[in-house]
C-alpha cells in the first residue's frame, strides 16, 4: 500500500507538558483508520499534526514523501485546502450563509469561479441528503443535519484525505451511524479517513485501530 502521510519520532511539548512522545505513524491511501484513547493521551493533539494544523516540538512529518515546511505557510495553507478535508465535532458552519454557500466556502478559497463552486455544492449537498434544503441557513436544520453539511463541506475541493475528530460525538445514535455509514461509503470509494473517536463500537466498524496511551502510540 502506498503511505499518504509518514510521521517520524513526532514529539509535541506545550510548556512543561509533554503531550506527544516519539510518535512513528503511516497513513496509507484508501484505508480507514480510528485513533482511541482516554482523555489526554493525546490523540486530538496527533490528529492535529496529521492535519498539518499543528506544528511538531521536533520529528518529520512526510506528505507522499515529500518533508513538510512548517515555516512555508502558504504552501501548509494550500495543501490543507486542496488534499486535506476536515469535520469536526463542531461543524462550525456559518450561521448567516446558506448551507450552499457554507459548502462554497473551500471552493471560492481555492479560487474555483463562483458558478462552478455552486454547482459542485448543490451536487454535495444533494449527495448527502439535503436536496431541497440548500438554501435554508444552519440553524433551520437539525444537528445530524448540520454535520452532513460540514461533511459535504469537507469533500468539496475532492481532498485525497478526510481528517475527523469525534465527528459524532454532539449527535444521537440514529444520526450517528448515518454518518460513519457516509464514511465508510467515501472510504470504498477511495477515500482515506482517519478519525478520532471515544466509542470503540465506532472504532471497530474501521479498517484499523491505533491506540494511544500518555502521548505514545501503544498499538498498531
């Protein structure tokens, strides 16, 4: 299998705290993996990383082989937005756009011409469930709702990898598994995802589980 994203010795230190400790970790194309772990062992924090949101104390961080410059922003900004999508337990849509423009938002920022980024939105949106609702605004729509939208979101610029951090945790069970079934559909389409969870029942329907435990990855 092909490696997406290569860590090596990835170490993250916040003051005194210690929060990541000598992290090795690939990512390999296509494949669907969960990260687990109690609360502090640091699994947001190296979802961060993967996401190149956050910048490693020290270590290398590989993109198809290529090193990461974390001090070249623009370049970090444009491969966030063009290979990387991202959905968080928060969907932080935009309150005062439509859902049509919120799924816009990556597209016009990539510079994609308004009419294409509408099209490619309405198709989105319409993908995951919400023909008819397009042009309603976020707070009109329920919560399981509101996260389709920021999954569609972050398919919008075809990113080759999905990172999630606890995608469902504000959700019900119902609209829970609705969503890790639009996961695991993107995943047999090619997708690659890697999620953060607490639920290991959600863990379990994933490729492959990465177990962390004070800041060190204790299982692959």
């Amino acid at each position: 299998m092909l490696v997406l994203i290569d860590l090596r010795m990835v170490n993250k230190i916040i003051g005194q705290e210690h929060i990541l400790k000598d992290v090795n970790l690939s990512v390999y194309k296509g494949e669907f993996l969960s990260i687990i772990g109690p609360s502090g062992s640091g699994k947001s924090s190296l979802l961060y990383i993967v996401g190149l949101l956050d910048r490693p104390s020290s270590g290398e961080i590989l993109i198809e082989e290529k090193t990461i410059d974390f001090s070249d922003q623009k370049r970090l900004s444009e491969v966030r937005n063009k290979k990387f999508g991202f959905v968080f337990q928060f969907h932080y849509l935009i309150n005062e756009l439509t859902l049509t423009e919120n799924v816009m938002v990556p597209l016009l920022k990539a510079g994609i011409p308004i009419r294409k980024a509408r099209e490619r939105a309405l198709s989105l949106l319409e993908m995951v469930g919400l023909k008819g609702k397009e042009s309603r605004k976020p707070y009109q729509i329920s919560g399981g709702e509101q996260q389709r939208v920021s999954i569609a979101r972050a398919l919008s610029n075809n990113p080759d990898l999905i990172i999630a951090d606890e995608p469902t945790g504000n959700l019900d069970s119902k609209n829970t598994q609705i969503v890790m079934d639009m996961f695991k559909e993107l995943n047999k389409e090619g997708k690659t995802i890697v999620m953060v969870t607490h639920e290991m029942d959600l863990a379990n329907q994933t490729n492959r589980i990465i177990s962390m435990r004070d800041g060190r990855v204790v299982s692959v």
